[in-house]
C-alpha cells in the first residue's frame, strides 16, 4: 500500500497538513473480494492557521472514481489539529 500527498491547485505554498497514521479500521470486513473495508487516516495540521481539506482516496492510479472526504483541521497545538478521517471501500 502507498499512500501519497499531492497539492492540487495551483498559487500559494500547499499548507502544512500531513497523515499520521493510515490503517484498516477497527470492526472492518474481511479483505475478500465484494466486501467492504473501512480504512482510517488520522490527518494532523502543523500549521498555524485552521485549514479544511478535501483528501481523495483512490486505488490502483485512480482506476476508480476516487472517494472524497472533507476535513476541517484546527491550527497546530490545539485539540483540534487532529481529524481521524474513515473510507468505507468495496473490494
């Protein structure tokens, strides 16, 4: 598994917004094909302004519609700097 950070846009520097951990989540189904995983990112903000993000998680170089979250990310050293974000996915 890969998991990759990309700026989309183009402008100003991309913000300071990184993936801490990335795992299946707890209580998941089997990895068998036709079920459904659930995979969880916890997203960390080291920046020092609040940011909101779109991730999109996609598989096999985006041979699928890519699956969007938005994540709204307080400023670094507060409670809310920390998101943990979920993606249900059917294998």
């Amino acid at each position: 598994m890969q998991v990759v950070l990309l700026p989309i846009g183009k402008g100003s520097a991309p913000a300071d917004v990184g993936i801490a951990s990335f795992s299946v989540a707890d209580g998941s189904g089997p990895p068998v094909v036709g079920s459904e995983m659930t995979f969880q990112a916890e997203v960390v903000n080291n920046g020092d302004a609040a940011e909101v993000k779109e991730l999109a998680f996609s598989v096999d170089d985006g041979a699928a519609e890519p699956i969007r979250v938005r994540v709204q990310l307080g400023p670094a050293g507060t409670g809310a700097a920390r998101a943990t974000v979920k993606v249900p996915y059917r294998l």
